[in-house]
C-alpha cells in the first residue's frame, strides 16, 4: 500500500504518516511538498492512493485536475479552511473525497481504506442495474439515460447505485454514508449533497425542480420509481388498436377517387 502524501506546508504531515505506519501494516509513505515533485514522484512510481493537504487552494485544484489526466488513483482532500465551494470543487475535478481539519487520525484511517477498497472493486455486487430508462454500470462507472452514455466518478457510482438498490425508497444521510464511507459521518451531509447536486446535472435532472433523484428534506434522497400501468389483456388490445388507428394517415382510409 503506497501513499502519496503531498502537503506544502508540512504542517499534519507527521500525523498523517504515523496513521499509516502504525495502523496500517505494509504501507508505505512519501511526502512532496511541490506540484511538481509530486507530480514526478507520481509518473515515475506506483501508488494506491494520494492525500491532499490544502494550502493554497488553487495549487491543489490543479494538482487533482492534473493526475486525473492520466490516473483515477483515489484522492483523498483535507482542507483545514473549508467552504462549500471548495468542496464542490474539488470532486467536480476528481476528488474521492473531502475532509476536514482538525480531524481524527481514525477518521482518516477509515475513509482511506473505505475508498481504497472501493476503488481495487473490493466491494461485492457490481453487476449493472436497471431503474426505468436509467442504467449503471457500476463496476466500470458509467450510467446510461435513454441510450446516452454518461461517465460517473467512483463515488458517484456508489451513490447512484445505492439510490437504484432503493428505488421508490427513502434513502438517509446516514445510509448514504455508510455506502460511501463505511461509517455514519454526520459531518458528510454537505459532501453527499454535492455528489446528489452533480448525478442530477449529469442524468439531466433539473436541479431546482428534480424528477429523477428527489430530496425529502431533513431525512435524505429518493430515486423515483417509474410507474408502470397494468392492463388486462381485452383493455390491452383495445389500447394497441386505438394506437395503431391514431397512427394512420388521415386520407388512407379515404378514397378519394370516390369524391
């Protein structure tokens, strides 16, 4: 198991270090403290997961944005000045996940492995899922709307595919969370927000007035169940003759000869 840790400032990095050298047996860390030695020490090795540690917030943006050109690695952020739109940025560029300093050394340790395991397929069940005209491929993330393919991020995936497992159910934050993370971490409500916020716009869904991925407020999410209406077989046919006499042209059944 190897670690990139990058962290210009320094500061934590003894702390993180020590979470994996003492808790997880058989890791490995390197620590850079520029993009460009990260970014060096990254082509020239192989690594199992990287971890941000936010100094300057634009450093870091093109950091994410640049191992992805060329790695879906899982990242791992931890910003010790957080604000929403930072945290939006950084999955919107790639990020697995987002934490917040000061945190607890068990916290990291558990949100790492929870997006290791995910990342090697660790996880059981990634056969493909079907929820109306919605499709995902969980194992390849990539879901599928009306025959339009749309690429997913890792967590993105889990997120979907939990929401499919429980289609026409309430889905909690909490639920939401131990799909992600593994734990219930109630600090995560604003993380999921922005992955529920982002499948919206991918899947097309408007997000001011959502028919797809509905929110029930103070409790979680729910994906929306097609309906689907169960005829008798005389109501059927009546139904399928009535659609193919509406489909024909209006001078077919007219001779107009006669006229």
């Amino acid at each position: 198991m190897d670690v990139l840790i990058f962290n210009p400032s320094q500061k934590d990095t003894e702390t993180i270090t020590s979470v994996f050298d003492s808790l997880w047996p058989g890791s490995c860390t390197k620590v850079a403290t520029t993009t460009e030695h990260a970014l060096s020490v990254f082509e020239k090795s192989r690594f199992d997961l990287v971890i941000i540690v936010v100094n300057l917030r634009d450093i870091c943006f093109d950091l994410v944005k640049d191992l992805r050109r060329f790695s879906d690695v899982p990242v791992v952020v931890i910003d010790g000045n957080p604000n929403e739109y930072a945290l939006m940025k950084f999955i919107d560029l790639g990020a697995d996940d987002y934490l917040v300093s000061p945190f607890k050394p068990l916290e990291l340790l558990y949100h790492c492995k929870a997006i290791v395991r995910r990342a090697f397929g660790m996880d059981s069940d990634n056969e493909p899922l079907e929820v109306g005209l919605l499709r995902l491929d969980a194992l390849l993330h990539r879901a599928e709307m009306g025959g339009q393919q749309i690429p997913l991020s890792r967590t993105e995936s889990i997120v979907l595919s939990h929401l499919m497992k429980n289609a026409g159910r309430v889905v909690s934050h909490n639920s939401l969370a131990r799909a992600i993370w593994g734990d219930e971490t109630v600090e995560a409500n604003g993380t999921i927000r922005t992955y529920i916020e982002r499948l919206r716009k991918k899947l097309g869904d408007n997000p001011r007035n959502p028919s797809l991925i509905l929110t029930e407020t103070g409790y979680g999410y729910r994906l929306a169940k097609p309906f689907k209406l169960h005829l008798n077989p005389v109501l059927s046919l009546i139904v399928t003759v009535i659609n193919m006499i509406a489909a024909l042209p209006l001078f077919s059944v007219i001779d107009c000869d006669a006229l």
